[in-house]
C-alpha cells in the first residue's frame, strides 16, 4: 500500500504532533506493506527522516522573511505546502492513500485519513490565539466532511470531536501514542556531563515541559512551586523546557521573583537529542495542564522512572492511570502538597516512579503504526466496495 504522509510540522522545531509523525511512521516503515512517501515541504522522500535537525537553515531563514514581509504568511505558506504537495501526490502510484497527520488536509484526490489531536480550539478557544481558532473553525468541519477516516489519539478526544461534529462513530478510531524508546532511566554519571551544559545537577530539579501558553496551565504550577517551604526550593529549582508560545506576559510577570531567587529556570527550546537526559534527571515532573489530547510528555516522564504529578482532565487520567499523582489543575494547595510529598518522601517518590515505567511500557509506537495501517485498509477496503 503506498501512503502519502505530509510531514511539514518537521520543518520547524519538532512539537507533540512532530513527535507523533516520526515516530508512527518509523513504527511504520517497519510494516512489511507499507510504501511510504513523506513529503518535507519542497521534497518527498521513501522513509522518515533520522535527524532530529529537520529544519534546515534556509528553510526557517525564509519563513522568518516571509513572517516579516508578507501581511499574510500563514496563508503564503499554506499555498506554497499545497502547491508542493500536490506535485508529490502526482509523482507517487496511483490508488494511494493520504494520512494527514496535523487536522487539516491539503489537496489530493484519493482517500483521506486525518488525525484530529484534540478540540481545545472549540473546548477553549480562550486558549488559543484568535487567528488559530479562526483557522480551526474554518477548516475542520471541511476536513471532517472530506476525510475517508478519522483518528484520534484518546477517547477524550474521540468524546470532544463527537459532542462538536456530526461524526459517524464508525469513521473515528482511537490510537494511543507512545513514549520514544530513547526515553528510560539513566545513570547520574551517564546524565552529568549534558545536564551541566544546561546548569543542572542530575536528581536535583523539577521538571515541567510545554511551550509556554495558557493551557499548560504553568501560572498556577508557579504559584504551588512558590508556596513550597524555602530549603525544598533551594534545593530543587523549577525547571521549564519549552519554547515562547502566546499571551505569555501574564506568565513572565508571575515568574519574575521565582526567576530573580534562582529557583525558576526557563530553557525555552531544549533541542529533543537532550531531552530524554533532561527528563531522566528530574527528581519529579509537574504537568498540570488543563486540556489535552494525550499528554505525552507526562508519558515521557514515566517511561524515564521520573514520579509524575498532572491534572486530572481530559486525556490525562487515560495516560498516567494510578501510576502518578493527579489533581485539579487549578487546585493550588492541591499541587504544592503533591510536590511536597515527591520531593520530601523519597521511597513513595521511588515507588511512584516504578509504576509510571510499568505503565510506559504498555504504550507502544508498533501498536500506534499497526492499529493506524489498519485504518488505512478499511478505508481502502470501503473504497473498493463503492466501486
């Protein structure tokens, strides 16, 4: 079966749904009938790429002067994508299939799979920019109404796109995500010489990752963090990984004094070779995000046998079961004793992390790639019966 995969996401600094492309269609590329053709922008190549430095210089080098130049870049690139793939969909055999992987797909003529992440742009439109909820109500119910099949990547997210949409429950399957292999325990000596680079000591930080907007939920972690007694913080700073999102001056303002004592370290973007480092360092991971798809960061902190605390909405209790702590995001108090606990009582804080990494380990990527050809299949199958 040849299948036509868009993987643009990857040409700019990889994200959740860069992650969910690289590593399924890796799984993937293992399945003995499965031809890929994953289209990068201006090239089309027959397996994913290996590097995590997908985005080449003069690639980010043109958007950037694109997002100066042009008063609308967002669409001048999504014109430039179309144009680009639609020479691809012409040069690959005939009767393939096209899984879209990031909501909204570009033109093809053929069978159409999309992977709808989550709804937060109609859950919680407050959430998001103004432009990025435009373009989410505009476009998916055209994507919804065009695709063959529809995969989401937890039952949250399956409730949420059949509360919004008109969507046959037949058309929709549900594939759970999976931790990198690259993500597992480490010993402090093999983790010391990368975590110095970054000023960190392993075992000795709080570690949270998510690019920096509102749904992540880090305004009321900073304020738990904050609460905790002084020789807790002093010990173990709060660290964030993850690039500036929007609305973030809210965030900056509360973050100030934490910033100024030394116990919050904003990194921004950690290139992703250091991140599985990062996470097996932590003493604990702190995810108390409002809404997700799937939370597969909080995944990634299991499968590395770092003790877990997130919110307890949406997709969350799906992913980390009893293997973490969860509580409302919003719940303050809740947090901070959470915290306290993972960092005062250290054989609950090992014990936790034991059953995270159990509980890893029954997600798999082969699983994800199998579930998700099978898809392909039933809608080829469905194709042909119509013929």
């Amino acid at each position: 079966m040849n299948i036509l995969v868009n993987a643009t996401p990857l040409l700019a600094p990889v994200t959740g749904i860069g992650q969910y492309i690289r590593q399924l269609f890796f799984a993937m590329n293992e399945l003995p009938d499965a031809q890929l053709h994953i289209c990068y922008g201006l090239r089309c190549e027959k397996e994913m790429r290996t590097s995590s430095q997908d985005a080449t210089r003069s690639i980010q080098k043109a958007y950037g002067l694109a997002r100066r130049l042009l008063p609308n870049p967002r669409a001048t690139k999504r014109l430039v994508e179309a144009m680009a793939f639609r020479y691809h969909a012409r040069s690959i055999p005939s009767g393939s299939i096209y899984h879209e992987p990031n909501f909204l797909p570009l033109p093809f003529n053929g069978p159409t799979v999309i992977t709808v992440f989550d709804l937060s742009c109609f859950d919680h439109p407050e959430a998001h920019p103004a432009e990025r909820v435009r373009i989410m109500e505009r476009g998916l119910p055209k994507a919804l109404q065009r695709a063959d099949h529809v995969i989401v990547i937890s039952e949250s997210s399956a409730q949420a796109l059949r509360h919004w949409f008109d969507v046959d429950p037949a058309r929709i399957t549900k594939t759970y995500l999976a931790a990198d292999p690259r993500f597992q325990p480490h010993r402090s000596e093999l983790l010391s010489p990368a975590l110095k680079n970054l000023g960190l000591t392993p075992g000795s930080y709080v570690l949270s990752v998510g690019t920096l907007e509102p749904r992540k939920n880090l305004n009321t972690l900073f304020a738990a963090y904050a609460g905790l007694p002084d020789a807790l913080r002093q010990r173990y700073p709060l660290v964030v990984a993850g690039m500036n999102g929007w609305n973030t001056e809210g965030l900056m303002k509360s973050a100030k004094e934490l910033i100024r004592r030394g116990e919050l370290r904003l990194l921004g973007y950690v290139a992703d070779e250091l991140m599985p480092k990062l996470y097996a360092g932590a003493a604990a991971f702190a995810y108390p995000s409002r809404y997700e798809g799937f939370g597969l960061p909080a995944l990634e902190a299991m499968a590395s046998g770092i003790p877990v605390i997130t919110g307890n909405l949406t997709s969350l209790p799906e992913v980390v079961g009893d293997a973490g702590i969860m509580t409302d995001p919003d719940d303050v108090a809740g947090i901070r004793e959470g915290l306290r606990q993972l960092l005062e009582d250290h054989v609950f804080a090992k014990e936790l992390g034991n059953r995270g990494l159990i509980r890893a380990q029954t997600f798999s990527w082969r699983r994800c790639a199998q579930e998700t050809f099978a898809v392909y299949e039933k809608v080829m199958a469905q194709r042909d019966g119509y013929r």
